[in-house]
C-alpha cells in the first residue's frame, strides 16, 4: 500500500443538450451517467446517487474481503445489497442513511462469531461510508454452504 495521502482523479463532462454526462479517471474507462429519474433524468444510466451507492457496497465488500484475510476466516462469498435515503434536511438534499445487506456464505464449520464480527468490522472501515454524513447500517445473514456440506459429506 502507498503512504497517505492518496489522491483520485476523475473528470466529467457534459454539454447544453442531452441528459449525459462522461464520467472518466486515469487510466480507466469512461462510461455515462444521467440524471436519476427521480430528478427527470432517463433513468437507465449510472447517476451521481447511485454511483455513491454502489460506491458504498463496492467498498464494504473490498474492506470485507481485507479484514477477512487478516482474521484467517474462511468464506466463499459475500453479496451486499445496498440502498441509499436521499431526503431534505436543513434545507438540504442529503442522504441520510444507507443500508447494507450483507448475505455471506460461509463453509460448514466456519466460526460464525468470528464471520459476524469480521463483517461488522469491515463497515466500520469501510472508508467511503465513514466519508459520509449518512448513517450507515448493517444487516447480516450468514448461510453454511449446502454445496460444500454435501462435498465433505462425500
């Protein structure tokens, strides 16, 4: 890992006409993005709300996968659905809260105390969640693979 500070450069740009925008960073490819429909935009693109979103999720799970390593807990995989409350408050559009749910799938005979606490530490260092004024939840459901019990079995 780079010493910090790190720094991220994305440009953007727009014209006078149409509902998208180019989203690109160095070395990555660009994509468009519009207006959500919630705010009159075609809603069939990556929106700024929905980015920060998915930007939220995306980082749980990398953090997750980080903080399992380090604590040797044995999984196979990890889906986290994410949703985001944008609302007004203060006279300012925000987020207020995101949600996680965090869906792991563990081997049978995996310690479920310690997928627990692994996943409750990986949202406390999820670094764009604690970038934010939003709220962030969790809500975890670990499973025992079926699949893999009935291999052992075998």
């Amino acid at each position: 890992m780079q010493t910090f500070p790190h720094h991220y450069h994305v440009s953007a740009a727009g014209t006078a006409e149409g509902a998208g925008v180019e989203l690109a960073g160095n070395g990555l490819s660009g994509f468009a993005t519009a207006s959500p429909a919630e705010f009159g935009g075609p809603g069939d693109r990556w929106s700024p709300e929905t980015l920060l979103v998915g930007a939220v999720a995306d980082c749980f799970v990398l953090t997750f996968r980080g903080v399992a390593r380090a604590s040797k807990l044995e999984w196979l995989s990890l889906a986290c659905d994410a949703s985001g409350t944008l609302d007004r408050v203060d006279g300012v559009v925000r987020f207020t809260t995101i949600d996680l749910h965090a869906r792991l799938v563990v081997p049978p005979g995996a310690d479920d105390a310690l997928a627990r606490r692994v996943l409750e530490k990986a949202e406390r260092g999820c670094l764009i969640a604690n970038s934010l004024k939003a709220e962030c939840h969790l809500e975890i459901a670990i499973e025992i693979s079926a699949e893999a019990a009935l291999a052992a079995i075998s």
